[in-house]
C-alpha cells in the first residue's frame, strides 16, 4: 500500500450499546491510489459504510474508532493521520481534501434551498467570500455535471430535480474544492439502470479530469466489477478478500466472494428458464387493452399522460415484467391491474372480470381476493405500530375471513410458508432485517389466497443475497401455489431470471413486447438496447473475455 493515496491500516470500529460495545469493524486495511477506484463491496450490515464514516471522521456519536491507522497522503510525501484529529482539523480537510457523495440525494439535500445554494455550501465554509466568484463556480460546476441550462437549475429546489439530476448536484458539491479523495456511498443505488449509468460515467469522467481517487461503497458487485481497479470483499467487518477487481472477479477465494457472485443477476451464468406453456385454448388470466392515465398538470386544462395505450397478456401461472424507468408508467399499470386506480380509458380483465368496470367497496374488496400488491419499501407497507402475528392478519379481519384461532393459525402458516420462524409473529416490523420485512409483505399478499400478485420493484431495494432468496422464494411459491406475476422492475438483469413474457414501456408507451429471452437476445427498439447496455456486469465481463491473459490470481 506504500504510496497509496488513501491508506487503512488495521482498522477497528465499536458502536456503544445498550448491550455495551459492539465491534462493526475489524482489523479492515486498504488503499485507495490516485486516479484509481477501490470498491468496499459488501451486504448490509457488512462494515462498509462504517469503514467509509471513519475515513472522513462522520461516525455517529456512539462510534469510535479503537485501533488502527488511517492516513492521507499530502505535499512533499507526507502523510497526515486521520485517527485522532480534533473537529476544527476535520472541519479543514472535509470538502477541501475529502469529497463526499452520499446515497440518498432526497434526504442529503435541503428541500427549502435551492440546487445552487447547496453546492456553494463548501465553498463558503472554506473561506470563499466574493458573491460573484462563488455563483461562477457554481454554474461551472453545474456545467461540468452534465446540467444543459446550469443557471436554470441552480435556481430550481430539489424537488423539481429528477433523483438522477438531484445525484449530480450531489456530485457536483463534492467536488467543488477539487479534493484528493472522493468517498462515493451507494451513490447510485436508488437510480435506474440508464440513470445509474450515466452518473457513473459522469463519477468516471470527473476522476479523471481531476485525478481524485475515489472509495466506492457498494453492495452491487456488478457495480463494482464495472468501475473499480480494486475490491475490498467485507462480511461482518472483516475482509474476506481483496486485489486487483479482474483478479477477483475470475478466481474469487472466498467463498463468501463466489456467493456474491453467484447472487448477482448481472454476473450469474444466465439459467434458461423453462417458457411457461399454459394449456391450449386457456385464455389468459390478465388481459390489458389500450390502456391510457392521465393527471392533473398545473394549469386548469394541462393533462400528463402517464400510460398511453398500453396492451398485452398475461397467461395463468406464468410471469410477466413491466421494464423501464422511473416515469414509464410501470406502477401506473401495475395499480390499475390491482384496481387501485381506474385509468382515464382502455380496460383491464382480470380472471374473466373487468376490473376497470368495478364500482363501490364491495366490488372492489372482492378483487382484493383474487389480486394483491407488494410493494418496494416493506418498511413503509408495514404497519409499525402492529406486531408481525396481528400485520398477517388483518387482510383476513378485514374480509371477515374465519375467527380469531383461523386468523392466527392461518398467519403461522404463512410464516411457514415464506421460510420464517414462527416467534416472528410476536416482533415488530423494526425487529426485522429488510429481507424478513419482504418476506412478511409476501405471505400477508399471500394470506388471501390470490390468484395474481403483482410485485412493484418488490426486491430492487434488497443487498443482492437477500434478492436472490426472495426471488427463490417467488419460484418456488409459484410452483407451489399456481401463482400468475406481474413483475414491476428498472433491472432487465432481474427480469431475464424471472420472466415468462415483458413489456418495455418508455414515457408511459410500450415500445416493446414477447418472450423475454426472444426481447433480450434480439431487441428491436433503440430504447430496449439501451437498457440492456446499461446493466451494470456487462464491462467486467467484456473484459474478461477479449483480455484472459490481464487476469491473474493474487
């Protein structure tokens, strides 16, 4: 690591509890060059974020760091130690020499103060004084970032950003005083697939022109495979294995490692899937014709066309994906199949009934039977006032399905069913990881006993090895149980692993339709290619396809 611009050397991280100190990192060394990319790649929980928190001396109050160095090289050689600096010295190298990207630009950025002031921020913290100066580096910032009418958008507030352009405000506020280190968090992991593209391409860009190093923090390896020189592979605060990304991408020696590989859709050996045949002459369960939303815009007369003229089919026991991204009219579809909106025109057909024809509670706590929706955020579906047990439940309270003993006996089983323990019923949301919440949100969708669930981008927000048991889960629920999805997703890389039949929609039109493996290998409209360029994997494996002989084992 001699030379390194970033070096970590042996480092350990306690957290204060109630149940007293608890360890996050352990003994986790690693560099970052400069110019280069080192990935922190783990699931959550791993020690990734913590790592990246100490780097720049934002651990939360209840952290410290107990043993080890962290360092930054500085003029003529030097290197400066991190561990141990007062705040006024932090104040000083945060901004200047240290960038930060973080994940979330919703809550990173101040709703009630425009893009420009919050990129000016780092400057005036820094010293900078002349009001001119200030707003000319910012437009240049916002220029350098991609923004086609910079002063415009300095002018505008966050929520008049798309979460892509919101995320390059970000970008452009870390590097406003052009620091040596850039520490990216999951900078991407709520952005769509093209989306996610271009901001990395635009991280790849901005390192180059500056020769900033950048610490990636990911639980996407195929994201890290793509953009880094090398990984750091964390599991529970420790280093399980770590070189040169190519390296440890072709002869992974953890197997830890080789499980992440596995997982990921974008890595893994694509499985073919067996195309569902249903029998000859069976209509489809679902069926969607012309279908059209429009909202409300700001004027009187202004209408916004979400879904225009959507059609397709869905055969019984089969699944079909809804692709695109944000703003495509995904969700829209997918409520309107459910009955939970009714679309300005066009109809839906839901096992032999017209779903866009129902009228009243009564009618449409019926369809609740036979359709049910999970949705992104199980922690936001689930009530967290209730207990698991009482949250399984009500679907049942609420149809005046069986008594107290059949409730509660039918909740169990649905635990069973999902694979959790049945003392879960006794905890709330809160006491559950993000992969058990899911699994909860499924079995209460499930309790009903459904013929149609439609699944809304119901594991994109899941660490990779959690997505992959939810999606076994699915597979093996539908064989089980005779289950037709609708299966919401940005990740084409998902949808190869689990579709029957997609649809791509593009600004609320479908621009394409068919068999998923007939629309991947051979697609016909310029937007489907481009989605499919953009799955993160799809360098890493270029690579190791025309360059073998780069790639040795460490």
């Amino acid at each position: 690591m001699s030379g390194a611009l970033l070096e970590v050397r042996g480092l350990e991280v306690v957290y204060r509890t109630r149940r007293g100190e608890v360890p996050a990192v352990r003994g986790v060394d690693l560099a970052v060059a400069r110019g280069g990319v080192t990935a922190l790649v783990g699931e959550s929980g791993s020690g990734k974020s913590t790592a990246a928190q100490a780097v720049i001396g934002l651990l939360a109050d209840n952290g410290r760091v107990t043993a080890g160095s962290i360092s930054l090289a500085g003029a003529q050689g030097r290197r400066e130690e991190l561990v141990g600096l007062r705040e006024r010295a932090w104040r000083e190298l945060r901004g200047r020499r240290i960038g930060l990207i973080p994940q979330d630009p919703g809550s990173s950025l101040d709703p009630v103060r425009t893009i420009g002031a919050s990129i000016a921020d780092p400057l005036r913290i820094h010293g900078w004084r002349d009001r001119a100066r200030i707003d000319e580096r910012v437009l240049e910032l916002l220029a350098q970032v991609g923004f086609d009418d910079p002063e415009l958008r300095a002018r505008q507030h966050p929520h008049e950003l798309s979460g892509g352009m919101r995320q390059r405000a970000l970008i452009a506020a870390a590097l406003a005083l052009e620091p040596d280190l850039l520490i990216a968090d999951e900078p991407t992991s709520a952005l769509d697939v093209t989306v996610q593209a271009t901001v990395l391409d635009l991280l790849d860009e901005m390192r180059e022109q500056t020769g900033a190093g950048v610490l990636l923090i990911t639980h996407d390896l195929a994201v890290a495979a793509d953009r880094a020189d090398h990984l750091v592979v964390l599991r529970g605060g420790q280093v399980q294995e770590q070189g040169a990304a190519a390296a440890v991408l072709a002869a992974p020696r953890a197997e830890y490692t080789r499980s992440l590989l596995a997982d990921a859709p974008s890595l893994a050996r694509v499985v073919e899937r067996a195309p569902h045949r249903p029998p000859a002459g069976e209509p489809p369960i679902i069926q969607v014709r012309g279908l059209r939303q429009e909202f409300a815009g700001r004027g009187r007369t202004e209408r916004l066309v979400a879904v225009d003229d959507v059609s397709f089919d869905v055969a019984r026991g089969s699944t079909h994906a809804l692709v695109g991204a944000s703003g495509s009219g995904k969700t829209t579809t997918g409520r309107a199949v459910a009955g939970f909106r009714s679309p300005t025109a066009g109809s839906v057909h839901l096992a032999g009934t017209e779903v866009t024809a129902l009228r009243g509670g009564r009618e449409l706590r019926a369809l609740r039977a036979q359709v049910q929706l999970v949705h992104q955020n199980p922690f936001g579906s689930l009530d967290p006032r209730q207990s698991i047990g009482a949250i399984l439940e009500e679907p049942l309270r609420n149809l005046h399905r069986g008594g107290r003993a059949e409730r509660r006996e039918a909740a169990l089983h649905h635990l069973d069913l999902v694979s959790l323990p049945r003392d879960v019923a006794a905890r709330r949301p809160r006491e559950l990881s993000g992969g058990q919440r899911q699994r909860v949100a499924i079995a209460r969708a499930l309790i009903l006993r459904p013929e149609v669930v439609v699944l809304d981008e119901a594991v994109s927000a899941l660490d990779v090895t959690v997505q992959a048991q939810i999606l076994r889960l699915l597979s093996e629920l539908q064989d089980e149980l005779g289950l037709t999805y609708l299966f919401i997703s940005h990740d084409l890389a998902v949808v190869r692993q689990v579709a029957d039949t997609v649809s791509v929609l593009r600004r609320g039109q479908q621009v394409e339709q068919g068999p998923v493996d007939a629309v991947l290998e051979d697609p016909q409209h310029p937007y489907t290619r481009a989605l499919i360029a953009a799955i993160p994997g799809r360098r890493a494996e270029q690579h190791r396809t025309h360059h073998p002989e780069e790639i040795t084992t460490p």
